[in-house]
C-alpha cells in the first residue's frame, strides 16, 4: 500500500495561467519550464492527475526532482518555482571576469610583447591586467579566459 501524499496540489484559474504564460516565454529556462510542467501535472483541481512517478517519466526528469518542485510549490507558491535562486557558491556567482574583462585580456594578449620579452606569459598578462583591469584578476583565471 502507497504511502498518503504530504503534499496536495490544487492551483487556481490563475495560478494555472500563470505558470502556462510563464512556460510560453521564450526567456524561461529549462529548469523553470520542467517545474511549471510538474506542478501542472500532479494538480488534482484540474484534468487528470499523474503520479509523481509518471510526472518524472513525461518531463524526462528524475524522481528527486518531482518531489523537491512539489515541496518547493507548498513552501514558497508559485514565485519559488518560477525564480532561480543562484548559490552563492556556483560559478556564475564567483565569476570576476565578465565578457569586456576577457575582450581587454585577450587584446592584451594578441598585442606585441612588451620590450624584453620575446612572448607574452601568463605572469606577464596578470601584471599588465591590473593595470589595465580595476579588479585584479590570477593568472589561473586569464588562463581559463585565453584557452576559452
């Protein structure tokens, strides 16, 4: 015998036109979509309802992630679903060097070496980047910029 739900589902008219409007978008994510499309499956208000196990099957998604979007909906509504809340600790979060950083870098490094010097080193761009970057920026990440 299954286990009862902890969770039920049951969305409004317009909680239901929101989530649709928000997954027409172009600009949605994948993320964001698949979440949308889960709580629209396993919503018992409205058409037929899908076991979680079925939702995961459809949207090609894991079963983990059909039961953290359930309790996420039941914790935070609909706004907890339709943001992403980025880690502070991911890379896009961390990231220094943004897209006019790496075009500096890279016109730096495509320009003649400085006297002295028959190339340029990573060492040698990492001096020239604090001059030329506000930001002092490692040698490690202008070499991760070059080989990008």
């Amino acid at each position: 015998m299954a286990r009862p739900k902890k969770y039920k589902i049951s969305l409004t008219d317009d909680e239901l036109k929101i989530l649709k409007s928000v997954m027409r978008k172009k600009k949605t994510t994948k993320t964001v979509r698949n979440r949308c499309q889960i709580i629209i499956d396993l919503d018992e208000a409205h058409g037929k309802i899908l076991t979680h196990e079925q939702s995961a099957k459809t949207n090609c998604v894991c079963m983990a992630t059909v039961t953290n979007t359930v309790k996420l909906y039941c914790e935070k509504g609909i706004e907890g679903i339709t943001s992403l809340n980025r880690s502070v600790n991911s890379d896009q979060a961390r990231r220094k060097f943004d897209g006019r950083a790496e075009a500096r870098i890279i016109e730096i490094a495509c320009s003649p070496a400085p006297e002295g010097h028959s190339r340029w080193t990573l060492r040698l761009l990492e001096e020239q980047a604090k001059i030329a970057l506000d930001v002092p920026v490692s040698k490690d990440t202008i070499g991760r910029a070059l080989k990008k």
